[in-house]
C-alpha cells in the first residue's frame, strides 16, 4: 500500500481515499459519542454553523472544543462523556483540528476518521477495500502532531497486513504535545483521564465513516463484519 502522510494544508489535490487522523481528540471523542449510542456525528465547519444546525435541529446535541460556551452541550473531551446516555442522537462537532480535516477531504470518495481506539477497525476497512493508495491527514500541528502521526504509521502498517507492535506507536504518542498539555491542564474543556483514554488500542470495533448527507459531513460507525 502507498501511505502519504500530509497535514491540512498540504492537501493539494482531493484523495480517492482519506484517512483523517484525530487522537487528541476528536475522533477519540467521536468513537465515544458512538460507543454511548449516538446514531451520528454532523461535522460542523464552524462555531455559527453548529450553533445554526442546532437551532434547526433543538433535539441534536452541539459539541465543541476548547471551554464550555453558551449554546453548546457538551465540550470536546472523551472522559466527560465516557457516561452520557447517547441513544439515537446526533451529535454537531466543531474542533480546531479534527472536523476541520475531515471537511479538508470531504470530496474524496471514501473518507474514514480515527484514532487509536478505532486502528485495527480501520485498518481492516482498507485491507477490506483494497485501495492501494491511501492519503493519511495528520490534523494536529500542521502535520507535525506525534500522536496523530504515530497513530496514522501504525494503520497504515496494519493495514498494509504487516505486523506492527503497537507499543511503541502508543509511547510516542503519549509524549507528543497534545498528551503534555491535556496532562498538565492547559487545553480547556479536558478532564484528567483523557490521554489515557485517547491511548487505548482497539477500544470499538468499528470504523468511523463520513459521507455527504444532502449538504452536510456525517460521520457514523461502520462495524467490522464478522471475522
Ligand atoms: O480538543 C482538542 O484537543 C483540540 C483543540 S485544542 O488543541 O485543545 O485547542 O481539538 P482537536 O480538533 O480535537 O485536535
Ligand atoms: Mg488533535
């Protein structure tokens, strides 16, 4: 498999098939949203365009990241919703990296978001589709994030059918940046399980698709067939 590894801005052309890669932690955060029973998440490419879709949509939910804000339910941090009671919701996510890639790539004919709790899922949807080249957007730090780098290596050594051992993969991450300042308290709206959380392998078993739904970015689990 031919694996590019590029940051948002260096996407120069629309990808056939994208892989965007979000560990801390929107697309940690995501998996969790599904794994409490949310039926989707509308990627959102603005602040004002979340708060629009929900003023459309009372019902849905509106996610942000950074500190709690008026007009929103819920800030962008896997801990705080690790018990929320999500059936059949929809979620609207707005972050500063994550819904920003995806929407990067929302042209390309297949797009999947994840992050280390959804790896070995999303490495078996691409084995499975067969796609020989695949763009991986590593969205944190103009591409230089070690955490979504890492993560979006070892994909793409899986799905590749290579052996990888996970454990250093997930060392890196855990001293990337984003780990630092999520441990120490710096980024708003966190809580201090969160890195430990964006750090585990293999959590869901699902993959993260998003698709064009009318005119809007929507992402939903795609469950791994049966073995
Ligand atoms: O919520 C996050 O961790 C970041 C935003 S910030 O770096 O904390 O300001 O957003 P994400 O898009 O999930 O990387
Ligand atoms: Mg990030």
């Amino acid at each position: 498999m031919d694996a590019r590894f590029l940051g948002i801005a260096e996407l120069t052309d629309t990808p056939s098939t994208a892989v965007v890669v979000d560990v801390m932690r929107a697309f940690t955060v995501a998996a969790w949203l599904f794994g409490r029973g949310a039926e989707k998440v509308v990627l959102a490419p603005s602040l004002d365009g979340a708060l629009a879709l929900k003023a459309r949509h009372p019902e849905w939910l509106a996610l942000k990241d950074g500190a709690p804000a008026a007009g929103f339910d819920a800030v962008n941090s896997p801990a705080l919703l690790r018990s929320a009671d999500l059936a059949g919701r929809t979620v609207v996510q707005k972050t500063t990296a994550g819904t920003v890639g995806a929407l990067a790539v929302a042209g390309a004919s297949t797009v999947l978001c994840a992050g280390f709790v959804v790896a070995e899922a999303t490495a078996r949807f691409l084995r499975d589709l067969g796609e020989q080249r695949v763009t991986f957007v590593v969205t944190g730090e103009e591409g230089r994030a070690e955490e979504d780098l890492a993560c979006a290596r070892y994909i793409a050594r899986r799905a590749a059918g290579e052996e990888a051992d996970p454990a250093g993969f997930l060392r890196r991450a855990g001293a990337s940046r984003a780990a630092a300042e999520l441990r120490e308290g710096v980024r708003e709206g966190s809580h201090p399980d969160d890195v430990a959380l964006c750090l585990e392998l293999d959590r869901f078993p699902f993959a993260m698709v998003a698709a064009r739904e009318d005119s809007l970015m929507v992402l939903r689990p795609h469950p791994a067939p049966a073995a």
